[in-house]
C-alpha cells in the first residue's frame, strides 16, 4: 500500500500577476506549482493530493482578503487534526515601510495609489498565521525578486514603489514573532536589501528550486525515509549562495527555528528512504518529475519531452528534448533546444535560431 504524510497540509501562494502590472512575477506561479508537483507526487512527500489537504492561490486568487481566506481556510483544516503538519509558502514582493517600522506584502488587488490599505499588512498576516493550531508549522517567505523584471538590454528594472518604502525580505519583528513556541518554524529566501534571484533558464527562483531539490533527499542521509526542517535548511544554507554567486549576485538565506525543531515535513522518496547512494542515486530520476507551467505556457529545461494535446497560444521555451502537439493548433512556439520538433498542425511557427517559417493551418 502506498504511504502518504496523511497530515501535510499546505497554502502555496505565487501572487504571479497584479492589477500594477508593474509588480507582476509571473515566475512566482511557476515557483508555486513546482512546489505543490513535488509535495503531492507519491513517489516523493506523499502528500494527500486533495482539497482538504492543499490549496492554491495566484494571480487574481491571490488579493488581500483571498490570501487571508487561504490562511482561514488552513486553521480550519488542521483544527481537528492533532498530529497536523502544515506549510505556508509565499512568494511574491514584500516591503518595509521604515518610518512606521511596518512590513507588507504586495497582493494581486494592490493599489499604488491606496497601498496602505491594498498591500496585506505583516501584522494582519502574522495574526491569521498564530490562530494556525498545527502541531507543526513552516512559513516560507520568498519575496523581493530580482528577476522577471529585466529590461531587454538585461538590466534589472526596478517597479515605482510609494516614496517611503523599501524592499526588503526581512519582515522586521514578524519572523521573530512567528517563530516563538514550539512546532514553529520561518524560513525566508534573503536577508535585509538583497533579492531573492531567479535561474538563468526563467523556470524557477533560485530558492524554490533548492527548496525542490532538498525535499527530494538532496541533504537527507541514506536510509532517512522522511525529510526534516533541518534538512531544507542545510541544503538551502549551502545551495542558495552558491547558485547566486555563479551568477554574480549575493543571496543569503534566513532561517528561525528552536534547536529542537527537527521535525519532519514530508515523506522522502515516498516514504521508501534514500538508497545507500544517498542523492547521487535518485537525483536524475526525481527532477524529471518536475514539469512546470504557467498559464499558457510551458517551459522546458531537461532532457525530457513536453507533450502538447491542447497547446493554442501557447509558448514552449528552452528544452533539451522533443515537443510534439496532435489534433490542436500551437501558435507561437519558441525552441531552443538541440533535437527535433514534431507538430501535427501549426501556425506562426518560430524554432530556435535556425529555422523559422509560418506554416497555415490546412
């Protein structure tokens, strides 16, 4: 019979696009659903791939009250479960209003113009969190990204942000707070000013895609059939400043936690353990597992194929394998990968840098 952490739960929130498009991060959504393949894949966490035991929120999903909801939608789910585990993910931009020492977060609905009131303040966001009863609690915070907003000479091109504000990934006082008591555990992806970056390929956040990897084993030791707080931390301590230092930039991630907290957060390698090759042996095997989308695209980045039924509109960036779409119409699809393409019917057909045509629609 096949095991599951039958008392994971999970909020994942990618606020992804915002009314001030300015603010927008698609990447954000991309983070998100990554994150919810690898906690409900059976073979991996194991968590129940239900309503009851995950929820999603972005882009227009992800306001001010529906994130609160979200959180209420949490405590109600884990109220009658003693033994309950739960994740709080956000990622998304966040900020620090120094005069008033107040931290925010930018939800989809955020205003410029009324941001005091559209922005989702820490301390409304702190409160809903502390009537969270979960025996165990992990809050992730990837905010500030860099990327996703560089102009097309490359340049990071910063959003207008109301006079008196800056961004910053530590919440000044709400991670304190929220890491008080046992079972209660914050991670954030950066400290103070610096960004949290995105991977040269555009799939994922540095962060969350070290996040993925430490939940499938990547600092876990052989035999261990469950992955710890104290695992992510390890892995993402080492593997966050080493992916933004190849890339020049400097990315230090933040943890609080009691030194006892050592608790689990998901099945490992669905509850099999770690084969005496640790890592090194399932490594290949585990990411490809990952398949990212966002809306209507789908980006590519190993050496697996991406299989297009229904794919109108949509745009399939950066692969190393074969695509192939049957009995619909792909338009405007962009390759840069090294082997063949093969589509049924196409119109406005772009590959790579070598070939490009448009084909009709017969």
């Amino acid at each position: 019979m096949t095991q599951t952490f039958a008392h994971g739960y999970a909020l994942l929130i990618g606020v992804g696009q915002c009314v001030e498009s300015n603010f927008s991060l698609p990447v954000t959504v991309s983070d998100m659903r990554a994150l919810r393949q690898i906690l409900v894949n059976s073979d991996l966490c194991a968590y129940p791939d239900n309503d009851q035991h995950l929820r999603l929120l972005h882009d227009q999903e992800a306001t001010q009250q529906g994130i609160l909801e979200g959180l209420t939608w949490l405590r109600t789910q884990v109220k009658s479960d003693p033994q309950a585990t739960a994740i709080v993910y956000y990622s998304g931009h966040g900020w620090l209003e120094p005069d008033s020492d107040r931290y925010y977060l930018i939800p989809h609905d955020f205003d410029a113009y009324d941001w005091r009131d559209t922005a989702l303040s820490a301390d409304a966001f702190n409160e809903a969190l502390r009537q969270i009863s979960a025996k165990r609690l992990l809050v992730i915070l990837d905010c500030c990204h860099a990327a996703g907003m560089a102009s097309a000479k490359g340049e990071i091109v910063e959003p207008r942000r109301p006079k008196g504000v800056i961004p910053t990934a530590d919440p000044k006082g709400l991670i304190e707070a929220l890491s008080q008591g046992e079972g209660r555990v914050v991670f954030t992806s950066c400290r103070g000013k610096q960004s949290s970056w995105v991977r040269d390929d555009k799939t994922l956040s540095i962060y969350t895609h070290h996040l993925i990897e430490a939940l499938q084993g990547a600092s876990s030791q052989s035999g261990a059939t469950e992955v710890t707080v104290f695992d992510l931390a390890n892995h993402l301590g080492k593997a966050v400043p080493e992916s933004a230092a190849a890339m020049g930039h400097e990315q230090n991630p933040r943890f609080e936690m009691a030194d006892t907290e050592r608790f689990a957060i998901a099945l490992l390698q669905g509850g099999k353990g770690l084969p005496k090759g640790g890592w090194g042996e399932v490594k290949a095997q585990s990411q490809s597992q990952v398949q990212i989308t966002i809306d209507n695209s789908v980006t590519q980045t190993g050496d697996r194929a991406v299989a297009a039924q229904n794919a109108q509109g949509a745009t399939i960036n950066t692969g190393d394998g074969n695509i192939f779409g049957n009995d619909n119409v792909v338009q405007n699809v962009n390759q840069q990968g090294k082997y063949s393409i093969s589509i049924g019917n196409a119109q406005n057909l772009k590959i790579g840098d070598t070939y490009n045509t448009d084909q009709d629609d017969d």
